[in-house]
C-alpha cells in the first residue's frame, strides 16, 4: 500500500469515529443556552493543538438551508485535502453533521466538529481549524433573542462567518444582520474600529447567472451593488449599510446554484454526488477552498492578538457568562419594538400635557397654593392626560397598551410629589419651619438650664447648654447654606432634623381647650412644674384656666 492511500485510510478512519458535538446547548423551556464546558475543552484542550492558533469557520443563517449539508462536504475537504478528487464517490452517502430533508429544524444550540484539523500554512506555521455548525434562526420556537444570541456568539468566536442566504440578499437579511452583529458588539469589553474578520454571504439557489455570474466574482459584483450607500438612500437603509462595514474586517459574497430537484423533492436523498446537479458540484470545488485552503486560512484574532484553542475556550466562557446574565438589552422583533416606542411616545404626549397643565396651575410665577386645591387640579390634569394616551392610535394591543397606561399613571403621581413640594416652598410658614424648631428647642434648653442651675443639677444645666448651642451653631449654619447655597447637603439634614423633631414632637400634640399645640410648647410651659414636683403628674392637670392633656413622662 502506497503513503498516499495509506493516508486516505487513515483519513477515513478518524471521520468515521469523529462526530458532531454539541458545545452549546439550547433549554427550550426557558430559552436559555447553555455552555458545555467540559465537550469545549475536550475538543479544544486536546494536547496537539492546545497551543496553536485557531481557525474557526462557521455557517449561520435561516434554519432549513442547507447549513449542515455544506459543512459535510467542508469535512469531506479538510480529510482529504491532498486529494483532487476530494468531492468524493459518486455513490458514498454524505455524512457527518447530521442533516435531512424537510421543513422542521435537525439543529439545535452550537455544535463542534469533535476532530480539530491541523494544518501546515504556506508560510510554515501550523494552525488548527475548528468547524462550527449552529442553530438556524427564524424557527418557529425560538424568539429573537435566541436567534440573536447564537448568531452574535457564532460570530464573535469565528474567524469566518458564513452567512448562509437563500435567493438573493433581501433588505430584511441585512436588518436582521445589523441587528445580530450590534447584539454581540454590545458584549465586547472593549470596541475595537471593526470587531469581526471575515464574514462570506453565500447566496444558495442563485437562479440569475445572467446578471451576476456564480462564483466569487459574480458574488463580488452582487454585494458591491446592493450594499453601496447612495446619497438618495433614507438615512435606514444607509444606516444599515454603514454599520455592515463597521462591523467585518473582510466582506466577501459567493454565488452558488441549486442543487438540483432531487436533492430538494426526494424524501431518501442521502448526498450522493449522482443526485447533485453539475453546476452546483462545480462551484462547491471553488467555493471550499476559498475557505479552507491551508494559504486562504484566516486565524482567530481578538484585539490584535492571535488565539490559540487553549484561548478560545476561556473567550467562549467568558461571551456565555455575558449572554447568560442581565447586562445586555433583550432583542426585539421590529413589531415589539415599534409598538413599545409608539406607547412610549403616546406616554411622552400625556405627560406633556400634564406637566404643562400644572405649570398653568402652580408654576413657579403662581402664589401658594391649598393643597385641597392642589390636590383638585392634579386630579383634572391627571384625567385629561390619561384621555389623551388612550385616544392615541398605538400598536400592541389592549393588554400591551395597559402596561404604558399604568406606567404613565404612575408617573404622573410621581410628578405631583414633586409640585407639592414645590407649592409647600412656598409657603412662607413651611419654610420657617427649621428655624422655628432650632429656636424652640434654643428655647426650651435656656430655661432648662437656668431651672436646673437654680435647683443645682449642675451636670443636667450644661447638658442643657450643650444642646442649646448645638441648635445654635446648627442655626447659623442654615442661615449661610440658604444664603450661600453652598454645602446644600448639610442644609438637607439640618431641615431632615428639624422635620423629625417637628413631627415627632408636634404632632401628637398638647390639646388646650380642644385645641392642638405643639408638645414642644407645652414642654417650655410646664417644664417649671415638673421639677418642682415629688410626683410626675398624670395628665389631665390644670393649668392657669387651661385644661392640658399630656403623655405620662
């Protein structure tokens, strides 16, 4: 047996036990994804090609084009590179990624060629290629976030992303592209001028070689055409265009026929080459090595730097970690996204129209006003501005606009917190409320202390003292905070302070004669009375022509 079929058998016997893996696997239930770290390391940690410099070629796109079907005859290539007659037997079923027929999904998650291929560059180095297979977008159970995940991640781990198209190249295809590639923009630490390399559209079933013939050349011709930004393109379609070259180092486009009708309506069609029409057998030849020949390899590549596979696996932790967590925005579909900004307008409006409502009723040029009256025309306003967002024609339906209303409710009361605040500034009782209560415990201090210095309780007069100095200090440092308006969060606690004490002390309140006075005042009137007494009293006692209820001390 030559070296040449001594190879080929090895070849054929390493495919055989080599497999797909799945390194990403996807929990339907929940529609979260999950890293499978130890299938990862086992293909990537493997002792001849740990620490090498990785290449990674992966296919994305719809499900049910043919993505698994075009990386079997990749792997066919990288086990047979030596070989001109690499396509294979025209009888030998196509295997390794699993694949079918049909119009329900076979791929789910991420999945890794368990063999990592070794490969002799032109220049003498050596790099491993790693082939990577993924979940198609746009089934019918995965949401937008999950299609934008597994693509972003696909892309943010591969050195060529092939994006697999069917027809043509629509503007939707584009969308959804800027879409994905922003999703794994967002989970980058550090945003370089163009985050990704390679990306290749692969337009499948391409039925107009008349205008652009297949092939790269006519693929280049194609994608300059229909991704150059023109002066009399809206700003959308620019927008779109530009954020596509922003994002890939490298564009490139090849066109690739049909395959044939029996690879499309036969049920039993296995991959045999027979089956296969000759224009597709035909470009399939070039279009694989334009990938995966050893001088066409590109090498992964972060920040500048080459990744090795020791490498490789710590980024793939590291992106899963991200998109695990609730850091980043969950994508939307345009219908979701379009209601939510047309509800969040209509919100915008009504809020509008509030605001500007008790502007008219308690501006900043209005008087004080009640807070009866306040409370008045903030009901009014809050009526007409809820009328208005109702009235507002807005996308979603009754139960999505619900969440807008309640939302706008609620901020429309948050609003009217804060006019109250702004009328009780006004008032000119309610603004002396801090000196008012310095003064008084000032007050109540100097007679305690005189008192107790009378009677002798020395250690209680210079308590005494002590406060009433500090309700002094704390006076004038109010006075030049409102002055100033420097040091304003002193300001805030000195008025936090005497609010407390105004509450907690005034508010339960002395009754005089069926009236309310504030206890601090009772306290400075009977202070006198209670030290002279053995006893605390019980309340009720009299008092000059004065009936004083008071707390038991």
């Amino acid at each position: 047996m030559s070296p040449e079929e001594e190879k080929a058998l090895l070849s054929e016997e390493d495919a055989l036990s080599a497999r797909p893996v799945q390194i990403v696997v996807a929990h339907e239930d929940d529609h979260a994804f999950e890293l499978d770290e130890a299938a990862l390391e086992r293909i990537l940690l493997q002792e001849h090609v740990r620490d090498l410099n990785v290449v990674v070629v992966s296919v994305a796109g719809a499900f049910r084009k043919g993505k698994s079907f075009l990386l079997d005859f990749m792997l066919r290539f990288m086990y047979n590179q030596t070989s001109c007659s690499w396509l294979g037997g025209h009888e030998e079923p196509l295997t390794g990624f699993t694949w079918r027929g049909g119009c329900e999904r076979e791929t789910t998650g991420i999945l890794a060629w368990s063999d990592v291929f070794v490969v002799d560059k032109p220049d003498g180095s050596r790099v491993a290629v790693l082939l990577i297979d993924t979940q198609g977008a746009f089934d019918s159970q995965s949401t937008i976030k999950d299609c934008a995940t597994l693509f972003a991640l696909s892309t943010m781990t591969s050195s060529v992303q092939v994006y697999n198209l069917s027809q043509n190249v629509q503007e939707d295809d584009l969308q959804h592209l800027q879409l994905f590639t922003e999703y794994g923009r967002l989970a980058l630490e550090e945003i370089y001028e163009k985050p990704f390399q390679t990306l290749m559209f692969l337009i499948r079933d391409w039925s107009y070689p008349y205008e652009h013939p297949y092939g790269l050349d006519g693929g280049k011709s194609f994608l300059e055409k229909r991704l150059q930004v023109k002066q009399n393109q809206h700003e959308e379609l620019q927008n779109v265009r530009k954020h596509i070259h922003s994002c890939f180092s490298n564009i490139g486009c090849f066109l690739l026929p049909h395959p044939g009708l029996k690879v499309a309506t036969n049920p039993n069609f296995d991959g045999r080459l027979t089956d296969i029409d000759d224009d597709f057998k035909t470009e399939l030849v070039n279009l694989v090595p334009i990938l995966l020949s050893p001088k066409n390899l590109v090498e992964k590549e972060i920040g500048g730097s080459k990744v090795t596979c020791r490498d490789l696996v710590q980024y793939f932790k590291a992106y899963m970690k991200i998109y695990q967590g609730e850091e980043l925005p969950h994508p939307k579909s345009m219908l979701q996204a379009t209601a939510e900004a047309n509800n969040l307008a209509a919100v915008a409006g009504a809020k509008d129209i509030y605001n500007k409502g008790m502007e008219q009723v308690c501006g900043g040029d209005k008087p004080y006003m009640s807070p009866d009256q306040l409370e008045r025309g903030h009901a009014n306003l809050r009526q007409v501005a809820v009328k208005h967002f109702r009235s507002v024609k807005k996308m979603g339906g009754e139960d999505f606009c619900r969440c807008y209303q309640e939302q706008l409710e609620a901020e429309l009361d948050e609003a009217f917190t804060n006019f109250i605040k702004h009328n009780d500034g006004k008032n000119i009782f309610y603004a002396a409320r801090t000196p008012a209560t310095l003064f008084a415990v000032m007050f109540a201090m100097y007679v305690a202390s005189l008192v107790t210095g009378f009677l002798g309780i020395n250690t209680v007069a210079m308590v005494c003292n002590l406060i009433m100095g500090v309700a002094l200090a704390a006076l004038c440092l109010w006075a030049y905070v409102k002055y100033s308006g420097e040091f304003r969060e002193v300001g805030s606690v000195i008025d936090q302070v005497a609010e407390t004490l105004w509450e907690q002390v005034g508010d339960p309140g002395v009754e005089v004669r069926g009236e309310e006075m504030p206890a601090a005042l009772g306290f400075i009137l009977f202070f006198p009375h209670f030290l002279s007494s053995d006893v605390t009293p019980s309340p009720p006692f009299v008092f000059p022509t004065t009936l004083v209820s008071l707390p038991r001390c």
